[in-house]
C-alpha cells in the first residue's frame, strides 16, 4: 500500500479524486464556505454529528466534492488516542466497499502534531492488515494508496515518516506470529532474519545446535530436546552508531510452537500457541523499522527459537539442568520454558557490554489475568530504563505497566535440588517469573516485557496485534546519544511539497 503525504486546505480537498474522503473533525463548526466544510456544519447544527472519537457520519456523491464517499469521522480533542479511534471506525466503515484511493484529511483540525499523524496512519495500516500467507484464495487488499493531507508539512513530517517505517515493521511482526508452527519453524524464522540482513546496517548470525552447545546453554537446550525440529540462536545487529558506543539489545522469546511439553497444556486454545514466539517476531519488526528510520544508535537482537514438544526425549519435571551462566535449575514444570530460553540468551548478551537489555515475551498467563490486553506488564531493575520504557509507551499509544520485583517473590524460586526453581506457586506468576530472569541480568541494566495479554487478540478479531514494536521503537529512539541525531530517511530529504511510500 502506498503512503503519500500532501500539504492541502480544506477546498482542495473537495477537488482530490479518490473513492473516499475521511475529514477529521473536532465538533467544532467549520467555517469555511467548501461543500464539506458546508456538510459538517449542517450535520453539526442538526445534531447528527457531534465530533466525539470514533463516530461517523457517510455521505455519498456530495455535489461539489470529487470524491465517492464522504466520510466525518469524529477525532475528539484531537489527540493521538481519538486520532487512533476516528481513523480505525473510518477505515472498518469502508472495509467492504472498493475504495481502491482514500483521502484522510487533518485539514479541519486546528491543531495537527506529529503524534496525530502517526496514530492515524498506524490505525490505517491496522485497520487494513490481511493475512493471506497459507490461504489457497489470498483476499485481495483493494486498497491501494492511502494520501494523508495536511495544512502544513513540518508539523507532520517526522510522525508521517515514523509511521510508515512503524507499520512496515508491525506488519512483520503480524506475519510471523500469525503463520502456523508448520509454517514458521526455527529454520524458517532464522530465514526471515536473514532477509532483514539485506537492509541497510542490519547484519545477521544464526548459530544451530552444535554452535549452541559449544557456548553451554543447557537450559535453552533442554526445551528444544523434545522436538525434531532443530533449534536455532538467532542474533541481529543494527549498527547505526559509532562503533565505540555500547549498544542495546533485544532479547526475543522465539518459541515456534507451545505444547507445554511433558507438563502438556489443554486441547482448548491451544492452537493459539504458534504466538508464543510474539517476542522473537517483535524483535524482526524492531529491525524492519530501524531499517527504515536510519537512528544514529546500535541495536543488538537476540532470539532463542525452538518449539517446547512432548516426546521420548522431552526434559522432564524435576530434571536438572545447567544455564550457560552455570546456574543449575530445577524444571519443575516444562510448560514454564520461555523463561529457560530467555535466561541464556541473557548470559549470551554480556558479551556485547550493552548500555540496556530489554527482553520480550509472551510469558505468562498470570499477566494476562493481571493486565488484560490493554497494557504490558514491565519489570525493571533500573530505574532510569523502566521510566525510559514508560514514556515510550504512553508516546507510542502502546502501554506498559510496572511491576514489582521485591525479593520476598523468589522465596518461591528455592529448591533443595539446584540453584533455582523455573516455577514457584500460582501467586504472582508472573512477577516470580520476572524474579527468575532476573538472576541472569545483573551484570547490566535490564528489563523484562511480558507481552503475553498484548501481542495477540482472540475471539472474532483473533491474531497478532504488532505490540509491542511501536513501544520499542520510540524507546530506541530516545536511547540516541545527544551527540548524534537520527538519520533522516531518503524521501524526508526531498524538496518536494509531497512524500510517498510503501508500506
């Protein structure tokens, strides 16, 4: 879909062909003598529009107006949050219609930030996503091009270009966590990440078994010991800084399929599991964006992939095993195996002396009982990391949560049997999980994402929502050293009034 960003006024705009006209209104009345200002002014004073977020007044074959469609969509006070809400009623309205070119129009509201921008043209490409990958008769996407018009370019030019750079990324991010197990393997998943190696300053590793037992990650290794597909250790870099500058890193959850393994999970739902490896698909949609939006930073990306499989070979509950750390861990349950994965992969990123470790997963139910899918849950030993994560999600419309990590939560972690448990009780799973990584990240500033209530939908808007790319991006984004500024894209270097893209 082709994104294009134009400076129009209000009149202009009623000249712009196209199968659907979206103007963002307030409620305020327009002033203007247009047949759409003229429209909405009508429809205000009746009282049939009244400009609350999300709500919708259609129109069609207005006199005067070039489009087909006219669709008020009410944008609220204006802000990111009701710029989101107004965008996805409009966009969902003309879901079964043709509309091959639609127009969204800021033109009306008086004040247009490039946040307002952002959350609109997200909630476009949201709004339009088609998963098409393993149907035999892939729906065609109708929609084309999607114009964004503005009063004026500088105000909406930063948020513009984030955007499409953001929806490229989520749209990854929605592929790999919507395809089947059978279609996303840790041999397959490894080359998605080596695609990404072909972008600018992306450069790709994907160590196999042998590599992974050469480094001793036993833990990581006993969830894949079940299954017959091969484990994969995938590591990404983005070097978009000075190479002296210490670099964050990602660490991804990649488990292709959940089964719980011995500790076998119910038959209900379970086909759901081929999301667990949500983290592992943010961390490629992380890379995708930075592609695009060229920081001046480094970026590292670590994915433990492997399916978690019941078979003859399958670790056991109450077996022992060693970490590449040298901790020893008792499984008590095998269905807790991302944190087992997760916690070399945190060993592995000492080497890389990071200035942060943020790590990602689809972990635990008990965040979903805690923080439904509105927020992620957020655990942090730093201060300054965890504070950096929160305004990245509120800027981003893509919350997170704070958690506690007191140290009464690990007296469940004690075994007699090793030096950690991989499960305590059912109170606070999801924070004694926290506390069990916790134990592998000393050595660095670090935070734990669990993703699990935000990264997927179920019920009749069942998959992949993209989260929580935006959050790490506008992160990554504020982590850039002073000295350095990011880069701007290609197409924000043009003198030209309009910008065009894909996405």
């Amino acid at each position: 879909m082709d994104f294009e960003l134009k400076t129009l006024t209000s009149p202009r705009i009623c000249t712009e062909k196209c199968d659907a006209l979206i103007v963002l209104l307030s409620g305020e009345t327009p002033g203007g003598a247009d047949p759409v200002s003229k429209m909405a002014a009508h429809a205000i004073s009746a009282g049939d529009f009244d400009g609350k977020a999300g709500k919708l007044l259609n129109a069609y074959r207005v006199q005067g107006v070039a489009a087909t469609r006219v669709l008020l969509a009410g944008a609220g006070d204006g802000s990111a949050k009701s710029i989101r809400s107004a965008v996805h009623a409009a966009m969902g309205a003309l879901k079964n219609t043709n509309a091959r070119r639609v127009l969204i129009s800021f033109c009306a509201l008086s004040t247009v930030g490039q946040d307002a921008v952002r959350a609109g043209v997200l909630a476009c490409a949201d709004a339009t996503y088609l998963y098409s990958t393993t149907k035999s008769k892939p729906a065609e996407q109708k929609l084309k091009q999607v114009v964004v018009a503005v009063s004026t370019l500088a105000s909406a030019r930063a948020g513009f270009d984030k955007a499409v750079g953001l929806a490229k990324g989520m749209a990854l991010t929605k592929e790999w966590a919507n395809r089947p197990a059978n279609h996303a393997t840790p041999t397959m998943l490894a080359q998605a990440a080596k695609e990404l190696g072909k972008l600018p300053k992306i450069k790709v590793e994907v160590l196999g078994p042998k590599e992974v037992a050469k480094l001793g990650m036993g833990s990581f290794m006993a969830v894949a010991q079940g299954s017959e597909e091969p484990l994969r250790f995938i590591v990404l870099r983005y070097d978009g800084g000075a190479k002296a500058e210490a670099p964050v890193v990602l660490v991804g959850k990649g488990i292709t399929f959940d089964t719980g393994g011995i500790s076998i999970k119910p038959a209900a739902e379970m086909d759901e599991m081929k999301y667990d490896m949500g983290g592992a698909a943010s961390v490629l949609g992380t890379f995708r964006t930075l592609a695009e939006l060229q920081p001046a930073l480094n970026v590292v990306g670590l994915i433990p992939a492997c399916e978690n499989m019941p078979d003859g070979r399958s670790v056991k509950p109450g077996d022992v095993v060693t970490s590449m750390s040298g901790q020893t861990i008792e499984i008590l349950n095998t269905d807790a195996e991302g944190r087992l994965v997760l916690c070399d992969a945190l060993t592995y990123a000492e080497r890389f002396k990071p200035r942060a470790v943020v790590d990602i997963a689809t972990l635990t139910g008990a965040c979903v009982i805690a923080l439904g899918g509105v927020r992620s849950g957020m655990f942090s030993s730093d201060d300054a990391l965890a504070q950096s994560l929160a305004v990245a999600g509120d800027s981003s419309l893509d919350l997170c949560w704070r958690m506690p990590l007191d140290d009464d939560y690990a007296d469940g972690l004690k075994t007699h049997f090793a030096d950690v448990a991989n499960v305590a009780g059912r109170a606070g799973g999801a924070i004694t999980a926290a506390k069990f990584l916790q134990r592998f990240a000393g050595k660095f500033a670090w935070a734990h994402l669990d993703i699990a209530g935000t990264a997927w939908k179920s019920g009749a808007a069942k998959g992949a929502t993209g989260r929580p790319v935006p959050l790490l991006v506008d992160f990554l984004l504020s982590q850039v050293l002073p000295a350095r500024t990011a880069k701007s894209p290609a197409r924000t270097r043009s003198p030209k009034p309009a910008s065009r893209t894909r996405a």
